[in-house]
C-alpha cells in the first residue's frame, strides 16, 4: 500500500511528545505502546486528544531534516531531500530501503536523511542505537543495509555479525553508544515527535520534499515525486 500527498495540504495533526521515552542502553524502550500491534498504535494516537497539541508547521520542516545526530546521505549540491521515518523490523521498510537505494545510485543530487521510529519493539530500538553510534565509525550506510538485510531478525548474535562483516569495530561501538547515549536517545524521541506532527501512524514513512508518502512507493512512484519537487525548486527559482 502508498498513498502519497502535498504537504501544504494536510490538516494539523496532534501528538503526544511522551508516546516514546527517550531510549538508551541503559534504559532501552520498554513501554507499553512499543508493545502494542500498529492497529493499537493509531488507536493509542487519539489519547492526544487530552493533550497539549503539537503541529507540524511548515517552519519545523528544515529542523526535521537538518538534525545534526540523525544519519544521512547527502552528496554535494544536492536538491532534493527525503526524511524517511523506518523500524527494523517492518517489512515495508525493508522494501523501502531497497528502492532507496536504488533511487540515491543514479541520482547524485538526492538527500537522504534517515529518521529511526522504532515502533515494533525493544529489539528495533536497540538496533536502531546500534545503527546511529555507527556513524562514529563512519560505517551508518553500510550497517543500516546490513541489519535490514537481516529481516527483522535482530538477536545480538544477528546484529554483531552484521556489524563485523561491514568492518565495524564492535567493542568500539559499544563504547561509542555508551558515550553518546543521551545524544542518542533525545534524537530517536525528537524522531518520534516529527513523525506523529507529520501525521504518520505507523511504518515507513516519507517526506519527500513537500509531499508526505505512506508505505513503500515504487522505484517510479518514488522518482515521480523527487521529479515534482525538482521542478517545484526550479519554477521557484524563476519566480
């Protein structure tokens, strides 16, 4: 399933900040809601009702894609980002990566930034921590195919092979998630708090450009869109 819309569209969506704690070794997620099936999840959304709102304004959008923890792929000069919301352990995300990566290899001049939303579980957390302390060792873009590559099977066992057969250091990573374990706990809940401000109720979610995407698009689908936004910037830059 993809369903796709502008986000100058969108009606103001309402979250809850503290849905998802602030995960970390020392405190992997272990709530209730991270427990809970999806079609749980988006019922569970509606208790924001009895909540201060938070909105996504167009105004937030850059702060979204500009997180300095959160992993990316962005070559020079490029002109389009994609913020994609993912779990490890969602199969559509799994389908997502592979056109992802099919999309960045022959377009030089896409952005994307990878925000972890880990909402099966403890196991999706705690691989999501292991993914972003990867960017340490400059190894994030390589372990991330790797664990999805895994297909949801995130045992220990599963995630230090998966990291040593990238080249990551595995004593180090552990150091490094220890090191910046507040760091990285504050960026997967800032995570959380975009995703639900932008309306998504379960994984993947996208944000390409303007235009917000649910499910795993088709290569052409997902080149359709990144085309409508480059002509967007080019009509606003004749403006």
């Amino acid at each position: 399933m993809f369903m796709s819309t502008n986000i100058y569209n969108i009606m103001p969506i309402i979250v809850v900040p503290a849905i998802v704690p602030s995960p970390s070794p020392r405190n992997p997620v272990k709530t209730p809601a991270m427990r809970l099936p999806l079609i749980l999840m988006a019922m569970l959304a509606s208790l924001a009702l009895f909540a201060p709102p938070v909105l996504a304004a167009p105004a937030t959008w850059p702060q979204i894609a500009d997180e300095p923890a959160a992993p990316r792929l962005a070559p020079a000069g490029f002109d389009v980002t994609i913020i994609v919301f993912s779990d490890y352990r969602c199969p559509y995300c799994l389908r997502l990566h592979a056109t992802l990566q099919q999309a960045a290899a022959h377009d030089r001049k896409l952005r994307i930034v990878y925000r972890d939303w880990p909402i099966f579980g403890e196991a999706s957390a705690h691989a999501a921590q292991l993914a972003i302390a990867s960017q340490y060792q400059g190894k994030y873009e390589a372990f991330n195919d790797a664990i999805f590559r895994l297909a949801g099977q995130l045992d220990d066992k599963s995630l230090r092979q998966a990291a040593q057969s990238v080249g990551i250091d595995w004593a180090r990573l552990q150091r490094d998630l220890a090191a910046h374990d507040e760091e990285i706990g504050r960026l997967m809940a800032r995570s959380n708090v975009a995703a639900r401000a932008l309306g998504f109720e379960g994984t993947p979610g996208l944000l390409v450009g303007t235009q917000r995407a649910f499910g795993a698009p088709s290569l052409d689908q997902l080149e359709t869109m990144i085309r409508e936004e480059r002509q967007k910037g080019r009509s606003a830059g004749k403006a």
